[in-house]
C-alpha cells in the first residue's frame, strides 16, 4: 500500500506546477533547440527575466499581470544579448554566449551594487496575491488520497497546464507553416538555407525570441507557484534539467517537452519516495536519508543515458528521426 | 549552340565575351599569406556552360564562395545581371538570380524531398514570422510553389520521392534534388561546385543531360568539375585557374591543348610550374 502512495505522489509531481514550469520552459527550448538547432544553455535566463519582471513590478506597485508583460518585454532583451554576439557564428558559440551571458545576468541581479534595484540576494516574497485571489475554484481540496492538490494549487495547475497547451499548440502551427519549414532546415544546415535566399539571422533569433518569451512566461509561473524570487533559483543546472526534460520526451516533437517534463518529475518523485520507503522499511540498509536527493539525480542520469542508447528520439519522437542521424 | 556565339571570342585570359551575364574585376582573397584568389578580369557569357578547372588549391571554390557571399574578398567587384554584388550577403545573392549548389552536397535530411523544394521557393509569404499561423494569407504562394515543385521534381524524376525524407535518398539523388531545389530560386545563372563529385558514372550521363537542358533553357551554368570527360563534353568554354589566377580561357579543345593548362595540372604534381607561377604573381602584383 505503501508503494501505491509514493506511486500517487510520484504523478501528483508529475501533473504538478513544477512539471508545467518544466514543459513550458521545455516548449520553448525545443522551439530553439529542436526545430531550430539552436544550442541555446541559457533557458534559465529567460525564465529569470520573468520571474523578476513579474516581481519588481508588483514591488513597485504595479498589478502582476503586467508585471508577466515586462517579463516577456525582458525575455525579449536577453533574446539579443544572446543573440547579437553570436548567432551570425557557428551554433557552438552560441552555447558559449547562453551559458556565460545567463550567469552574467544572475550574478548581476544577486550583487551587493544592485540590491537597492533588485533586492540581492533575498529577492521577492509574496507578489503573487492577485493571481490567487482571482482563483474561480471553490476553496477545498481536490482528488484522492495523495493524488489530490488544494484548490490555490489546482488553479496554478489549470492556467499553466493551459499556457503549456496554447505554447504547444503555437509551435505545430508555425511548424507546419513555410516559416517552421525555414526554422527546421536551418536546423539540418543553415548554409544550404541561406543559399536558397533566406535569411538565416533573422530566423535564428525570432526562433530564440519565441522560445525566450515562452521561457519567462514558465519563470513568471515558477515565481508565482513558490510565492518567491531569489537568484539563486536560477543556476544553469535548471537549464540543463530542463534539457533533460527536452530529450526524454524527443526533441523536435510537439508532445515531447510535456510527456519528457511529466516523465522527468515521476521519475525523480518515484525514485526518491521508493528510495525513502526502501530505507525507512529496512529493505535498503547501506543508504542514509540524506543521500537520498542526490541518487535520485544519479537515477535520472541513468535514465537519460539508457534512452539515448536505446531510444535516441526520445519517448514521442518516431524512430527515422533519431536514424537518420547516423550519417 | 551557344558555341556560336563564342566562336568568335579570342582563347585568352579574361577576354569580353559578347553578352556576359557575370563579369568579374579584380578579386582577391588572401588566407594569411596565401594568395587564394586573384582574378584579374573574367567574364561569364550568359546563357552558355562554362565550366571552372583547374588543379587542387587552385581557388575555384573560394571564387565561387566570394561570388555568392559565402566568403569575403579582401578587393575585387563583380557584377551579376548588371547588379553589382560584393559586400551582399549569402542570402541575398538569389534575388538577383544567381543560385549555388554545394560541393559536398547539402540536403536537408530531415526534411521530405517536398519540403526541400519549397522551402527555396521565392517570395512565400507564410515565411514571415507574422502570418505564419494564417494559412489563407499564404495559401496561394504555396500552391504555386508546389506546382513548380512538381514540374521540377517531375523534371528531375524525383516524383516517386516527394514524400521521402531527403536523408533516405541516393547520393545522385540528392544532386539531383540539390539542383532542382536551387531552380526552385527562379534564378538566372546557376554555379555548381562539382556536381559530379561521387556520382555513379552511369548517373553521370544523365547530369549532364539535366545540365545541357538547363542551358537550352536560357540559364546559364557556371561549374567546377574535375571529370575531364564531363567537362570536355558539355562546356561552350572552359576557364581555367592556378593558383588563384586565371590562366587559360577558351573553347574546351584549345584550353586541354594549352601548355600553360598542362603545366598547371603536372606542375601541381612535380612541384615545378607552381614556382615560375608563384614569381610571375609577385612581379606581378608588387
């Protein structure tokens, strides 16, 4: 029975706001990253210009959905920082930009010199009241058992879910579109595409923008689900999370950065409740608690290497995709 | 039939044609200390095959480069159609009707053949970012561009393939598709960097015929090749280049028969031409 439980909580995590922050984020990125082969290590960034824009602005007394407004208007700054320098070079320099420029702008927002603009350190706290004060859902608690969420919960969970959904379906549109069929051969190769008249720049970084914008809008979620901005929620090792999302669900398919977030988050729930019942039980006797966070990580790992061996599309993506590849 | 025309044009290094589509002046590409490219004058009279020899290093690729904005010469203007196009970017190179194929050959593998197609299409408007989501608003850009998708593909027996992903495809295959998908541009003058590299010589015949019916069609073709049988066969004229420098020009019988040419080729190999070149060059250009 015990097993059923960590099983139930492992899909409340899946279905939960943290896998819908993951699977937007992840839309995004597989637009840059999938479609348009855009080595983009800096989705972090974009997710920290909306979770910020959506914080100071309420701190400066403006309403929060604005405030998600001047996160995307930011996204759309880090777009060309990112983009500026290195778009016109070859696609590993841009990793080299995301990853540096997305640190640079952490580290710029958790200084001392910036703490009166940007709070340091401590970040926001509480900016969030509007979005559960408009919640239509009756106050109580929602499901069964340990699948079950809070109606404050169930809420966030409907309008991301939702955000995940329009962002999913916005990408099959423009990718069955003459721009999507321009944004894909930039991905096979950008000099074919530019021999043939297009301007192989421009589709970079609106690909980057887009997939930018739906990065703060999965930031401003994150900020809004925990009630709290601090820069240190946004290290790199969340872009390379959401990365692994990416590739377990199959990058350059639709459905993959949702099925890959969900998969992602059951598997480090799973893992780590059945480690704990494991070790709690007595079954697992060569094991502290404490090490608990880190073999669930070292679980996912695993996963991720087995599926790139044996699944190399990813878990939506169909099996030439990932053949093709060998030559 | 184009020969005629030329027939009255004198075999030297950078002679006017009657009728030039391309007309090259002066350009020269340096790696470091290596001259790459340094063309005096060449002209490309429209209409016609004319094809690019010469040995390895000699800089034919880097000239096709410059000329279509994959690289960048340190001098030199030349001028398409009247147009003049250094300083244009790659992508800006095909609205003046100048095309380019690719030595090795660039498919889009994760594209279906159809798709290859109409992604060059010019002038689709579903290509913007705004509008994209509006089909109706670029339906009909599309469906033109699908109809000369399929005469082209028809063209080059590739029907059968449309819906095949482009990375399935025969090495001939794809360049076959490779020059369809740069008709697909509407261009004028189409340059291909070796169109015969790693082809099957019984598919070899066929290319040549696309190629000559691409001329018989009014295009000119400008291209490198290092198959002598190919290049003796189809060219009007033939241009040849050593070490960054036009050497020879001329109807194909009377450049093969060109001392300087043969000098080049063995040169290349025993190590001696390239040296008198080399001084020549400098005495040249200092």
């Amino acid at each position: 029975m015990d097993v059923l439980n960590v099983f139930l909580d492992a899909i409340r995590v899946a279905i939960g706001p943290q896998a819908a922050v993951f699977a937007l984020a992840g839309v995004g990125l597989n637009l840059q990253f999938g479609y348009a082969g855009l080595l983009n290590f800096g989705q972090v960034a974009f997710m920290l210009a909306g979770a910020y824009g959506a914080s100071m602005t309420v701190d400066a007394g403006g309403p929060l959905w604005l405030g998600i407004l001047v996160g995307m208007a930011a996204a759309l700054v880090v777009a060309m920082l990112f983009g500026l320098p290195a778009l016109r070079l070859r696609a590993d320099y841009l990793a080299i930009v995301t990853i540096s420029v997305g640190e640079i702008i952490r580290l710029l927002v958790r200084s001392s010199t910036l703490e009166p603009v940007t709070n340091g350190v401590f970040g926001y706290r509480d900016f969030a009241a509007w979005f559960y004060a408009i919640n239509p859902i009756p106050a109580g608690r929602y499901g069964v058992g340990n699948l079950a969420f809070p109606a404050r919960t169930l809420w966030l969970i409907v309008v991301a879910w939702t955000l995940v959904l329009l962002a999913s379906l916005l990408v099959l549109g423009l990718m069955r579109s003459p721009w999507g069929r321009v944004v894909r051969g930039i991905r096979e190769d950008e000099d074919a595409v530019r021999s043939l008249g297009k301007n192989v720049f421009m589709y970079k970084l609106q690909a980057l923008a887009l997939g930018g914008l739906m990065g703060a809008l999965a930031g401003s979620l994150r900020a809004i689900d925990s009630q709290a901005v601090r820069p240190d929620f946004f290290l790199t090792i969340t872009t390379f999370m959401i990365y692994a999302a990416v590739i377990l669900g199959g990058a350059g398919t639709i459905i993959g950065p949702t099925i890959g977030a969900m998969a992602l988050w059951f598997v480090i729930s799973f893992s780590e409740g059945l480690l704990r019942l494991g070790i709690e039980s007595g079954v697992i006797e060569f094991l502290d608690p404490e090490d608990v966070a880190a073999i669930r990580f070292m679980i996912v790992g695993l996963a991720l290497i087995l599926l790139v061996v044996f699944r190399p599309q990813g878990l939506a993506g169909k099996p030439e995709a990932g053949l093709l590849d060998e030559h | 039939m184009s020969t005629d025309v030329l027939a009255a044009v004198a075999a030297e290094p950078g002679v006017p044609k009657p009728n030039p589509i391309l007309v090259v002046d002066d350009v020269r590409r340096t790696f470091g200390g290596l001259v790459a490219v340094d063309v005096r004058h060449l002209e490309v009279e429209r209409g016609t095959i004319t094809s690019l020899i010469g040995p390895n290093g000699a800089g034919k690729t880097t000239l096709f480069n410059c000329l279509t904005g994959f690289d960048r010469p340190q001098a030199g203007y030349w001028a398409f159609d009247g147009h003049r196009l250094e300083g244009r970017f790659a992508y800006q190179i095909p609205r003046y009707g100048l095309v380019r194929t690719f030595q090795l050959t660039k498919a889009l593998d994760r594209l279906t053949v159809m798709e290859n197609m109409l992604l060059a299409s010019r002038g689709n408007r579903g290509e913007r970012l705004l509008g994209a989501l509006l089909r109706p608003s670029w339906r009909h850009t599309e469906d033109a561009a699908r109809q000369r998708a399929e005469r082209l593909l028809e063209t080059f027996e590739l029907t059968r393939m449309g819906h095949d992903l482009a990375g399935t495809l025969s090495g001939g295959q794809r360049k076959l598709l490779e020059m369809a998908r740069a008709l697909m541009t509407e261009p004028a003058a189409i340059l291909l960097d070796e169109p015969m590299a790693g082809v099957n010589p019984r598919l070899r015949q066929t290319l040549c015929e696309h190629i000559e019916g691409l001329r018989d069609g009014g295009l000119t073709v400008f291209l490198i090749e290092h198959d002598m049988d190919v290049v003796m066969g189809i060219s009007d004229w033939v241009v040849c280049m050593a070490e960054g420098n036009v050497i020879s020009e001329g109807p194909p019988a009377v450049v093969r028969a060109d001392p300087a040419v043969v000098d080049a080729y063995l040169g290349s190999h025993d190590g001696l031409a390239p040296v008198d070149e080399r001084e020549s060059h400098e005495d040249e250009t200092s």
